[in-house]
C-alpha cells in the first residue's frame, strides 16, 4: 500500500465539543455568495442581536401597531359608558305669536313662550353593566396587545434562530471544505506524478465539488431566512443582516408544574377570561334594556293676555309601555357571544395544559439528545478522526476510509447543530405556549 502523506495538521481536523457553538467572528464573516445573480444589489447591513430585532419589531410590525390601534376605539367606549348618565338631557323652547280677535275692536297681539328640559333616566341599572362592559373589553384589548408582542417575539426569535442555524451550517461546511480541497490538492499533485492512482483523485476532486454544492444550497437557504427576518423586522429587504448569538439553550429555570401555573395566568388566556366577562355583562345590559326608560320633563312659561299674564309650570312623565317589542334579537344576540366566549375560553384552557405538557416531554427528549451528541457521539467521532489520520499517515488505511471518517465527523456536527436548532425552537414554542419570558420568575 502507498504512503499518502496530507498537508494537514492534525489540529486542523480536531473538533472541539462546543464546535457548533460558532463564535462571533465566525458569524459576521458569514456573507452571501456573489455567485447568486439576485443578490448582486444586496447591501450587508450590520449584524445584529436577538434583543434588537426584538426591539425592531416592537416599533414597526403591522400586526403589532395594529393591535395598539385598536386601543383608542376601546378607551372611548370606557369614556362614554363613565358618563354621569348615558342619555343626554334634552332642552326644548317654543316662542308663539298670537293675533286674538276682539269684538268692535282691533285684534290684540300675544307673544308667548315656553320653554322647557328632558332627561331620562335608565331604571334598571343598564348603566353599571355597560360600565363593566366596557372595563372588562379593555382589559381584554390589553391583554391581546400584550399577547400580540408576545407573538411577535416568538415568532422574531424563530427566524433569527434559523438564520443563526444556517450561519453556523455554512460555517461547518467551509472547515471541511477547507479539509476537503487541501485533500484533493495533494491527491492532485501525486496523481500528476503517478504516485497515485485516477481514482484517488476523481474521489478527492467530486467530494470537494460535493461540498462546494452543499455550501450554495446552504447560502441560498441563509437568503431567503435573512430575507423572512428582515419581513418581520420590516427592514429593507436589500440590507440583509447577519445575526449575533449562539444556539446553546440554557438549561431551563422552571419544572412542568410551574409552567402549568404560569400558563393559566397567560395573556391569551386573560383576554379570554376578560371577554367572557364582558360578554356576560353585555347580556345583563340587554335584559336591564327590556325594561323602559324613564323620561322627565320639566318646562316653564308664559301664556294668556298681557293684562292676565299667566306663567305655567309644569313636569312630565312619559313612561314606553314594553307590550311589543322586548328586546329578544340583542338578548339572543348577547347570548349567543357569551356562549362563544365560554366555549373559546374552555378550548384554549384545554389546549394550553395539553400543549405546554407535550412540549415539555418534547424539550427533555431534545435536551438529552444534544447532551448525547456533545458528550459522546462527537468526541468518539473525533477520536476516530485522529486516529484516522495517524492510521493513514502510516498506511494502514487508504483515502476513501479517511473520508468516510471525515464524512462522519461532518454529519455528527450537522446533527449537533439541527439537534440544538430543534431544541432551541421547542423552547421558544414552549415559553409562547406557557407565557413565560426570560423577565419571569
């Protein structure tokens, strides 16, 4: 067997454990490859972190501002219902002229006026269940607001989460490219001079275009992640950053059992219970309107003859009779809402223990399969590749056999890394489910 000596150090195929942990540098040097026409008019804008994409789409994502819109529609409700009373009262005026005809003589000309106020009055206290209407619908609206940033949270920290995925992919790759071409180098130059047979070499020289390929589908990937973050973020979609952090998940803070207490009290959950409310308070508004309002009158003025002036006062009662109509369509109208939101209530209830409960199952499985990949697969696999090198250096085994253990040692990075991705978007995806963020204790 010939002797095939590589220009490699064994330093330079040694994986240390936190590998998939890149650093970042490694992450800012992470760039879009010029070979992909549609991206020749992108500007690289500076990396950012987690916390300021956050801070990005706290101030600019639609649905977001859309949600704090809505606010001000509530907070006149609140102001309305607060009035001292909910009808206005109502002023009238009347001036009359009246030509009165008299006998043998010219007729004589009266002015008269009267006038007059109206006031009604609810009676049977419509008035304090559209005040707690209205309280509960904005405490409603603040918890969906709150909710909604939430989302837009979770669903920010997903996306950066695979464009730091796919920079740390692309990074892995380039190092064993780099391994791969100083290998098919080598092979070259003792093919060239016979010390090597063609097939050393069109297997050193397809498994460096194998990587090469790799590396584009990886880039155009990490396109199109920078491109869905930047949507969110609402950036310019022709300034696509880099991100900053590292995909290591810490171990979490909390057990099941106060998961489950914590998502009980979950935005979602209190806009729900706060609707509920305000659904039922709706209702008894709508069967307080059966009953009539009262309308009071009181007017003031002056008739007659201008030597007998009279000044009358007088107070009215109207009172609608409710023979005909009793307000049945808003009853079953309010009744129906509040059925809706008791159902909605009880379902997200039901699915949020059921949901926090099977993702906590999932985060122990993923936890103890990146621990697995750290502590054992991954420093088995880079033993082997050492002892790989050293056997070949000796000629015992040949190139195909040290690829093969390099290859190895590459897909026991990849995993590592989707390993860690998976396990770091369970925990986004349980925290959402829970409504429990990093400020919770």
């Amino acid at each position: 067997m010939r002797l095939l000596i590589l220009p490699l150090s064994v330093a330079a195929l040694v994986v240390t454990p936190g590998f998939c942990q890149a650093d970042d540098t490694a992450n800012n040097k992470t760039t879009v490859s010029s070979d992909v026409g549609a991206t020749r008019n992108i500007v690289p804008a500076a990396p950012i972190t987690l916390e300021q994409a956050w801070q990005f789409a706290e101030n600019a994502n639609p649905a977001l501002r859309q949600a704090q819109a809505q606010r001000a529609a509530a907070e006149g409700d609140a102001a309305d219902a607060n009035g001292l009373l909910w009808n206005n009262p109502k002023l009238s005026g009347e001036r009359v002229r009246r030509d009165v005809p008299q006998t043998g003589m010219a007729s004589e000309n009266r002015r008269e006026w009267t006038a007059g106020i109206e006031q009604t009055f609810e009676i049977a206290g419509q008035q304090g269940y559209r005040r707690k209407a209205t309280q509960q619908q904005l405490q409603a609206l603040d918890a969906s607001i709150e909710d909604a940033r939430h989302e837009v949270r979770a669903d920010v920290e997903r996306r950066f989460v695979q464009v730091l995925s796919l920079q740390e992919r692309i990074a892995t790759e380039r190092q064993s490219l780099k391994i791969v071409e100083d290998t098919a180098a080598s092979v070259k130059k003792r093919v060239a001079a016979g010390e090597d047979s063609r097939l050393d070499g069109n297997l050193a020289s397809v498994e460096a275009v194998r990587a090469r390929n790799q590396i584009g589908v990886l880039e155009e990937q990490l396109i199109q992640a920078r491109v869905d973050l930047a949507a969110i973020l609402q950036q310019p979609s022709n300034a696509l950053a880099t991100v900053v952090g590292s995909l290591t998940t810490p171990a979490p803070a909390y057990t099941l059992g106060t998961l489950l207490a914590r998502a009980a009290g979950r935005p979602l959950l209190r806009a729900l219970d706060h609707r509920e409310q305000a659904a039922q308070s709706r209702l008894s508004l709508e069967r307080a309107a059966r009953y009539p309002d009262l309308t009071v009158g009181l007017a003031t003025g002056r008739e007659g003859a201008t030597a007998a002036r009279e000044r009358l006062t007088s107070v009215t009662v109207s009172l609608p009779l409710p023979l005909f109509r009793q307000n049945a369509g808003a009853i079953g109208r309010a009744t129906t809402e509040l059925s809706q939101a008791q159902i909605e209530r009880q379902a997200a209830t039901r699915n949020t223990d059921s949901s926090v409960a099977a993702l906590w199952q999932k985060l122990q499985s993923l936890t103890a399969r990146v621990d697995a990949l750290l502590q054992t697969v991954l420093p088995a696999l880079e033993e082997n590749q050492r002892l790989s090198v050293k056997s070949l250096q000796a000629g015992e085994i040949g190139l195909f056999q040290l690829l093969v253990v390099n290859r190895q040692v590459l897909d026991g990075r990849r995993d590592l890394i989707d390993a860690q991705t998976e396990l770091r978007l369970t925990r986004i995806t349980l925290h959402q489910a829970a409504g429990w963020t990093d400020t919770t204790q």
